[in-house]
C-alpha cells in the first residue's frame, strides 16, 4: 500500500466522521479520485467490519467501528519502509 493510498483512506475516514455530509461525487473531487476509486476505498472499510450507511440515497457515512476488535496487524500488513511512512503521515495529521 502506497502512502498516497493511505492517506488517501485516512482522509476519507475523516470526511466520512464528520458533521458534514458530502456525496460520494464530492468526496471524489476533493480527494481528486474517481467515483469508482471512491467505491473501493469503500469498501476497503467495509471489508475492514466498519459500518457504512448511506442517507439521502447518495451520502455514505461511517457510523461505528466493528463490534468485534480487530487488531491493525491482522489488517494490514506493512514492510518497515511502509510502517515508517504511515507513522510519519499519523504524525503530520495531528
């Protein structure tokens, strides 16, 4: 996984959070993806055991994280250079 992904997918976790509600069409100009890219990323969460709603037809939200706890490692898995650069973006988030 690249560093422009994952941030990329942490910037969407954030959209997704938010009190704003943006249409899968805004979140894809804003993060300057395709629509269908937007749907991956999308189901990457899914995947992952997030839940998404959708509201108002168009509008996906994250609402909750997985009931069961999943540990980051069984998710992703990382070579070092790849941890070292997730790291640094976390970091430079805050």
């Amino acid at each position: 996984m690249d560093h422009t992904r994952i941030q990329r997918l942490l910037r969407l976790m954030l959209m997704l959070t938010s009190n704003v509600d943006y249409t899968t069409n805004e979140l894809s100009r804003i993060l300057e993806i395709t629509e269908r890219s937007t749907f991956r990323y999308l189901r990457t969460f899914k995947d992952s055991g997030f839940v998404i709603e959708k509201r108002n037809g168009n509008i996906p939200k994250l609402m909750k994280m997985p009931v069961k706890k999943i540990k980051l490692s069984d998710l992703i898995h990382l070579s070092p250079e790849e941890a070292h650069i997730l790291h640094t973006l976390l970091i430079s988030l805050s």
